[in-house]
C-alpha cells in the first residue's frame, strides 16, 4: 500500500515536460497571439510555439493537405465545423475564443470615413480581403453592399485582412477594411461599421490532434489572463469570459 501512495505521489508531483505546439491562426487575429504567446511563455518558458499566420481558408485547405498543425484559430465557425467533420479537428475542442470587429482604415489623419464617404465614390483604391477565404472579407462585401458603393470605384483584393492593412499602410490603397485589432493602436483615420451591418465575425479555434503542449496552450487562451487580453487588443469575448 505504501509503495502505491509513494508511486500514486510521484506521478502527481512530477513536472510537466516541455514541448512544441504549431498554430495555425488567421492573419487578422496574427498581433494579439504573438502577445498572448508572450504571456504564456512567463509561466511555461520552456513551451515553445511557432506559429503559421495565413487567411482562415488557406489555412483548411493546408489542413486538409496534411499540414503539421496543432491548433487551429479560425476567423470563423465555418471551417472548423468542416474540418471537425471530415476527422481533422477535435469536435470537442471547438470554441469560441473571440468575436472580430470590422473598421475601414487609413493611416491618413484626419480623413472623413464612412458611409456617405464610400456612397460618393470619395475612398479609393479601396483595400478588402478576399471574400473566399477570409471572412472579414464576407463582411466587407456586405458592407459595400449595403452602401451601394458606385461601380467605379476600384477595390483591390487582399489575400487576407493583413494584406488589406499593409495595402492601405503602404499607399498601394486609401484605405483598407481590416479588423479592429489591427490597428486601434495606431493614428490615422477609422470608421467603425455598425456590428449589424455585417454577420457576427464568430471566431472559433479547436485541436488537430493529441498534444499536451497544444492542449495546456489552448486552455490558457480561454483563462481569465488571456480573454482580459484578447478584449483589450480590439475583439468581443464570450459573455461568461471573466
């Protein structure tokens, strides 16, 4: 009996092994995991979390290519659901750990942004991601819609909603529908959209597989620490968060 408790012991006081875990994470949600890695490496500095930053669809079809991820952080619920069915990701591990919101921007001050702006055809090239694969794209495009934005004003497509930032950034565009995220740090200009102009930006996440380092990770991002973050950084959390 002895012997049981002291081995029953040992297993329980024995340290947690160190190990690597790879996320897959879409472009728009790329700046708030780098911080969130930065908090997390305080408590676990020997983890280590390399990271593959690419538009929510892309990142599916490398899923379904074999890709060696971990986790998946989706700008959506879509994609994860999909590959929940096709037996490449956790049905249980599917949650909600941020809601985007979507804001037109340009790094220039003092540029008035907003829905008569885009009815005027007076912003333009206009930046938006790819409404195929990445779904702040979808509520771009329905932002547009809803404006009647004029056939003449020319828009250019982003592979992801970080390259509609670095287009608007750049010159390349006057401005750039991109996610709050991305740039409430930062001067310039922005208009807000309305969050019933456009479907929710439900963003879920889930795990590819069986992997310690993976599954003590993606539990921190659901901790108190890592929402309180994630609502600071420019998103909506789930209401029961804190």
């Amino acid at each position: 009996m002895r012997i049981l408790v002291f081995l029953l012991m040992s297993v329980l006081s024995a340290p947690v092994l160190a190990g690597n875990a790879q996320v897959a994470v879409a472009a728009n949600f790329a700046q708030t995991l780098k911080q969130l890695i930065t908090l997390y490496t305080k408590s676990r500095p020997d983890d280590r979390i390399g990271v593959t930053v690419a538009s929510t669809g892309k990142l599916a079809a490398q899923i379904r290519q074999g890709a060696p991820y971990d986790i998946f952080l989706a700008a959506d619920q879509r994609r994860p659901a999909e590959l929940a069915q096709e037996g490449l990701l956790l049905p249980a591990s599917i949650r909600t750990y941020a809601q985007g919101i979507l804001v037109l921007w340009t790094p220039a001050r003092g540029v008035p942004l907003g829905p008569e702006s885009l009815r005027q055809g007076n912003v333009q090239p206009l930046a938006l991601a790819n409404a195929r694969t990445a779904p702040y794209g979808v509520a771009a495009e329905a932002v547009l819609a809803r404006v009647n934005l004029p056939v003449a004003v020319k828009q250019v497509t982003a592979e992801n909603v970080g390259q509609s930032y670095h287009f608007a950034h750049s010159g390349a565009a006057a401005a750039a529908f991109v996610a709050l995220s991305q740039v409430q740090q930062q001067g310039g200009s922005q208009w807000r959209v309305p969050a019933d102009w456009y479907a929710p930006i439900v963003q879920q996440g889930g795990l590819l597989g069986a992997n310690a380092t993976a599954q003590r990770f993606y539990d921190f991002l659901f901790s108190p620490q890592a929402q309180t973050l994630i609502d600071q950084a420019g998103y909506r959390v789930p209401d029961d968060a804190f």
